[in-house]
C-alpha cells in the first residue's frame, strides 16, 4: 500500500477544517441568534399570558361590577322619573318576616303583592302579605295579618280594615286573586308555610272557605307563587300552587349554615329536597280537587325517583297560541319547567326539550322571579327569570312562532347589567307608552352581612330598568341609568314586585315588598305626552268573569301589539287585570281584537284614546 501522500491532500484537509470551522462558528452565532430568539419569545409569551391574566382578572371584576358599557346615551332614553311615594300615599305596615337573628330561610324571602279592585269601585287596591313571629316568640309581639289597602282613585291608600285582613299569624308567602266562585267579587288565595288559605270576598269583607273548599294543602308545605288560571278550559278557574323546597325549622337549624365560619346564614336550597306542585280543579259548588298527578305535573328524577321541582315563581301563559294556558316555572338550583297543556286536562313537562330548563351554559340557576311578553310586537315570545348573585337574568327567546327557546340574554343587553345583582321580582311593562314592552326587576340579597365576606355583593341594591329600544336596535334592551331613574335607582331589599295604574293617569306605577320593612311605591312621574288605552274585559257567558287567559290585539300607527290577560307575573306577586296600550305619538286605534278564553274572536270599535274602555263579550259568532 503506497502510504505517501499528495501535498494537494494536505491543502484540501486544511482547507476542509477551516471551512468546517466556518461552518461551526457560524452555526454557532445562528444558534445563540435563534436560542436568544426563543428566549426573548418565551419571555414575551410570559408576559402576554401574565398580563391576559391579569387582564382576564380585571375583566371578571368588571363583570361583577355595574356595567357601564351597556349603558346608553341618556339623550336617547325617554324622560322619565319615578318617585317613591309609600309614605305620603299611606303605605304604614312592614313586613313581618320573623327574623330575630335565628337565621331561619323563610325570613329572608319576602311576601307577595297583589293590584286588583276589591271593592269594587273601579281602581286598583293592594295586597300585601306579611309573614309571621316564629312560636316562641309570638306571645311578645302584636298578632300580624297580611292587609289590605283600599285606593281612594288618586293613588292614596288606607287601611280597609279588620275585616278585610287574611292570613292571621300566616307566614304569607304569594297571592293570586281572582273571582272563583263567579258572584262579580275578586276572591283571594293565599299561598303560605304551613297550609295554604282560601277567602271568599262577601263585598263586605273576606270569609275564610278553606276547609269548605279543601284546598289548605299538606300542612308542611312551603307554597310560593299561586295562580288562578281555567286549566282544563271548562270555562271556570282552577288553582295552580308551585311548590318551593321540603323545608322545616328542625332541619335548618340543624344544617347550621355560615357564610364567615362561625355565625349562622341563611342557606341555599339545594340542601333541602324537591318538590311538586299542585293543581287545584275547581268542581262547582265551592270545592276543588287535586288533580296534580293525573295532570302529568309531578315531577321525578328517573334515576332516584326524588321530586325535582323547587319552585319559587309560575309565569301562565298561551305559549303555542293554541287556547290553552300553559305553565312556565321558575326553580331555583334546579332545571325549570315547561308544562305544555295537552288541551285535555293533562300536561306535559318539556322544559329541556324547549330550551328553557338551563341558562346558556347548561347550568340550572337561582330562578326567582319570571315574566312572559311580546316584546318585539310580533310572534317573537320572550321569557325573562331572574337569578341569583353573580348569574345574569335569563332571558330566553322563541323566534318566529317556533316552539323552542334559546337564552339571550347577552345579546339583547340584559345579561351583563344583571350579572352582579341577586334578582327577585320580574315583570315585562311599557313604563313610558311608546308602545314597547321593556323590563323590569327587583333587587337585594338574602344576607345582610353578605359584603363582609364578599366586596362586590351588598344586601341592598337598586332596581334595574331596562327600555325596549326597538325591533332594530342592537341590543334591543337599554339598562336606565340612575340619573335618569329618580327613586327607582334607591338601593334596596327588594322581592316582590307588581305594577298597576294607581293614580288613573294612564301610566303604570310600580310596588316592591321587603322583608321585615315598609314596601317601596314607585309612582311613574313620565309627561311624554305619550297617547295610551286600557282595556277592561268582563265575560258573563262564562265562570271566569274576568276573561283571564284572554288576548287582547291592539293594531296602532301600523304596529300590532298583543297582550294576554294574566295577573300573575314576577314572584309572590300579581299585576292589575286591566291591559295597558302605550301608543306613543299615534292618536287614534286602527283595530282591537279581542280572543276569548273561549276561542271567539270579537273586534272592538275604539272611540278615542287616553282613557280606559270595558269590553263585554257580545253574542257573536266565533271568527275565522
């Protein structure tokens, strides 16, 4: 083997190692170029991501805070103040809820309020029901009664007196008033701890008839938002009574519930089994039955056979258009529900098949209060509930005469207003007649020391308003500001809430309850100007004499606005029967239509506006 070498060889090796070298060194530079790169990217990505967290903390603070982004310029809101008149108007008695630092659930719950005409005379009176002195304390405290309060026509109350009292010594929780027994005179029901109570209204006064007509109930029940509602469509009114949670004194003591560790705090439902509710069939003759389970109304968990419902709110209404009244239900911590009427005195549950059981997320809320309306004055059906603390009101939305729901909170602007708020009465109302329904809800927490150990949550909190800004407008609903609100913006401990025309100037005034406190009356101070019609049905061809479950059309200015005839809306609580038109700047009615309960359609010539007319149904033949 020949073991010389080429010099030439030599060269090229040379050559290869520094070239080689080159190679190195250079990849070398790259490589503390690229791992420099790297290093600062990293460094960048930390810092983008540590302040996306801090960021997204501040974002989650915002949205526990009140929300300003939503709200709109004031120059496009109408005017329109409210003034807190209780006091000068005559609203004297508190509320008794019991609390004398026991702690006890029901205290903090409030009581119901109810407009109706108890005398007959053509306004509206109120309702209000008051709790009670829990048994040991009873003796040392004055006998309570949930009273009631004649108007004089002009919006000033007093006291009807001893006879007109119910629910003596009662835990009163909600109200619903209508004429069962078909004699012209509001009757009243009284939903209650303990056994329910019934009341004849004798013109003179009220007659308890709960033993003749058997409708007290089981006397452990927790009865929340009642409803006189002609379920089976025989032409009379049935009773619906929601049901809250199997609560007793013994068992929420013995829970000891805190919020701080040591101190006891009223506690959450969800530690408390389910319920049904029940269905009252009126029968003739001053007696009802139950007929809750042959109805389909109870409600069971098909893997433990536990009841489901833990009702707090019921929102009746023709959902479908089909003449029959169906149930919306709000439960809290539990999914809602949707009982459909089958037309046949039976319903069928179908909460979560039409999109209403959750909120928009898949959870089940603290569903309070709830309400039902055509807001967008066409087929359009919304359904607003409202939640507890840090859960936005749902605000669920069928479009277009479709049978399911979608919640929508968020993109029609309620959702992020409502958000921090802990939301009780709900109603929808067109505060200031143009013609729009906009929404309305109470406030306030269950916990008096609640900000102690949560700074963005305080026991009092302000109503909110929100104004229907149009079909066209995104989001269609504006939240009020407070310099626009007056007294409505006023902190408080809200639960119950119901609306009616107090002072007979065509606006609707608002009442709120609170528990253990005088009520809050909100009288509508608007001079928009703006035109209005209140129709008044009355049906003598029939047991239910106010036509409740009747649609009342009002065609105006090319804008066709419905209104179904329901008392009982929001929590605990029911409005005046009358049905309010807000007109705008239209001064003339180009059609009313009324659809009876019965299905007979009558059109109603209108003869001005700016006043109230009574329809009666005629002998006319049903309409096509």
């Amino acid at each position: 083997m020949n073991t010389d070498s080429d010099p030439r060889d030599h060269e090229e090796l040379d050559d290869l190692e520094i070239h080689d070298d080159a190679i190195i060194g250079k990849a070398f530079v790259w490589s503390a170029v690229v791992f420099g790169l790297l290093g600062t990217f990293g460094l960048v990505l930390w810092a983008v991501f540590a302040l996306q967290r801090e960021q997204q903390e501040r974002i989650i603070e915002k949205q526990l805070a009140a929300p300003r982004a939503l709200v709109p310029d004031v120059a496009i809101l109408p005017d329109v103040r409210f003034s807190e008149v209780a006091a000068e108007s005559g609203l004297d008695t508190p509320h008794v809820s019991g609390a004398e630092g026991g702690k006890l659930l029901p205290e903090t719950m409030g009581g119901g309020a109810a407009f109706f005409d108890a005398d007959g005379d053509g306004d509206q009176d109120l309702l209000l029901a008051s709790g009670a002195w829990w048994p040991a304390s009873a003796s040392s405290h004055e006998p309570t009664a949930s009273r009631l309060y004649f108007n004089d026509g002009r919006g000033r109350f007093a006291w009807a007196g001893p006879g007109w009292d119910t629910g003596r010594n009662l835990i009163a929780t909600g109200i619903a008033c209508g004429d069962w027994d078909a004699d012209g005179r509001v009757d009243v029901f009284l939903a209650a701890i303990g056994g329910d109570r019934l009341y004849r209204n004798t013109g003179a006064g009220f007659d308890d008839v709960t033993a003749a007509a058997g409708v007290a109930g089981d006397a452990d029940a927790w009865s929340s938002s009642p409803a006189f509602i002609d379920a089976d469509g025989d032409g009379d009114l049935d009773l619906f009574v929601p049901h809250y949670v199997q609560w007793s004194p013994q068992k929420d003591r013995a829970l000891h519930f805190t919020l701080n560790g040591t101190d006891r705090a009223y506690g959450p439902p969800k530690q408390y089994g389910g319920t049904s509710p029940t269905l009252w069939i009126n029968e003739g003759g001053g007696t009802f039955r139950d007929a809750s389970e042959d109805a389909g109304l109870v409600v069971t968990n098909p893997a433990t056979g536990a009841l489901v419902g833990k009702s707090l709110a019921v929102a009746p209404a023709d959902l479908d258009r089909d003449g029959d009244i169906d149930l919306l239900v709000a439960n809290d911590t539990t999914r809602n529900f949707l009982f459909r009427n089958q037309g046949d005195g039976t319903f069928e549950e179908a909460g979560v098949e039409l999109g209403v059981a959750y909120d928009q997320r898949g959870n089940a809320t603290g569903a309070m209060g709830i309400d039902v309306g055509h807001y967008r004055n066409d087929d359009t059906v919304g359904v607003g509930i409202g939640n507890f603390a840090n859960e936005m009101t749902s605000f669920y939305v069928s479009e277009g005469g479709q049978d399911w729901f979608t919640d929508e909170a968020a993109i029609e602007g309620i959702g992020s207003p409502t958000r921090p708020l802990l939301s009780f009465g709900l109603f929808f109302v067109d505060y200031d007649l143009d013609g729009r329904l906009d929404l309305f809800q109470t406030n306030g927490h269950l916990e008096e020391e609640i900000n102690e150990v949560q700074s963005s949550q305080h026991y009092r909190q302000p109503a909110q308003l929100f104004w229907n800004a149009g079909v066209d407008a995104v989001p269609c609903f504006r939240i009020v500001p407070s310099s626009t609100a007056g007294d409505l913006d006023r902190p408080i401990v809200g639960r119950g809430a119901a609306y009616a025309d107090i002072d007979a100037d065509g606006d609707l005034d608002f009442v709120i309850t609170q528990p253990g406190e005088l009520p809050v009356l909100l009288r509508n101070d608007q001079a928009l100007g703006h035109h209005w019609l209140r129709v008044r049905l009355i049906d003598e061809q029939t047991a239910n004499r106010d036509a409740i479950g009747a649609w009342v059309e009002l065609e105006s200015g090319g804008v066709v606005q419905q209104r179904q005839v329901m008392p009982t809306r929001s929590y605990l609580s029911q409005v005046e029967l009358p049905v309010t038109f807000g007109l705008g700047n239209v001064d003339a009615v180009d059609r009313l239509t009324v659809v009876w309960p019965s299905g007979q359609r009558q059109d109603v010539a209108v003869d001005g506006v700016d006043r109230t007319i009574v329809v009666r149904r005629d002998q006319m033949l049903p309409r096509d």
